[in-house]
C-alpha cells in the first residue's frame, strides 16, 4: 500500500515538474487587432484607372475617396487586381469580396481588406 501511494505522489510530482517547464503556459498573449477598409469599383469596372477607397472615414460632398501619392495626385490602377497587390504591398490582406447590384445594370463590387494593428507595448 504504502508503495502505492509512493508511487502515485511520485507521479503526481512528475507531471507537476512538466507543466513547470512549459515555457507558454503563463504567457498571455494579447489578442490580435485588424483594421479594415474596402476597395470599391463602382459599375464594376475600373475606369480610367481608379478605384475608391473606404477607410470608415466620414465623406463630405464632392470629396473624393480615391487613393493619392504623395504629391496629393490620384493613383491610377490597371486592373482591379493591381489595386489589390498595391495594398498588399502596403501590408494590407483580402480578406472577402462581395457584389452590390442595384437595377438592373448597376452593379458595384467590393474588396475587403484587413491590416493587422501592432499591439502597443
């Protein structure tokens, strides 16, 4: 018996010692923030090379949410997928795409993109 109870309290110990040494298992780890924007081409064609960009920003009439260098010019695109690798660039990802179809000719496409915020240390 009483190598029973030995045996069961080594064990015991034993299994304590490996769960000490998991370096991970005290850390807690923050929980990762994304921000989101959406790149929209309206008529579902880019057209004259640009597209618009909602960043969740607040948009006053006749303001345009076309993206812009640094010189304040609009950036023209090729194709849908040149803006898409241009915010990937910029550390952005696709996340998803959907459609928005009003009427019968209208229709608007939308790109879904999230960048991941760096937690403040």
């Amino acid at each position: 018996m009483k190598l029973k109870l030995f045996l069961l309290a080594c064990l015991t110990s034993l299994f304590s010692m490996i769960y000490a040494q998991n370096p991970s298992a005290g850390e807690v780890k923050p929980p990762v923030k994304y921000r989101y924007c959406e790149i929209i081409v309206p008529n579902g064609v880019v057209y004259k090379g640009s597209v618009v960009v909602d960043f969740g920003q607040e948009v006053r009439w006749f303001k345009s949410r076309r993206l812009v260098d640094e010189n304040g010019k609009p950036i023209r695109f090729n194709s849908v997928v040149d803006a898409l690798n241009y915010m990937g660039d910029l550390g952005w990802e696709f996340q998803n795409t959907y459609v928005l179809k009003s009427g019968e000719s209208t229709t608007e496409l939308h790109y879904v993109m999230r960048q991941t915020i760096q937690p403040e240390i």
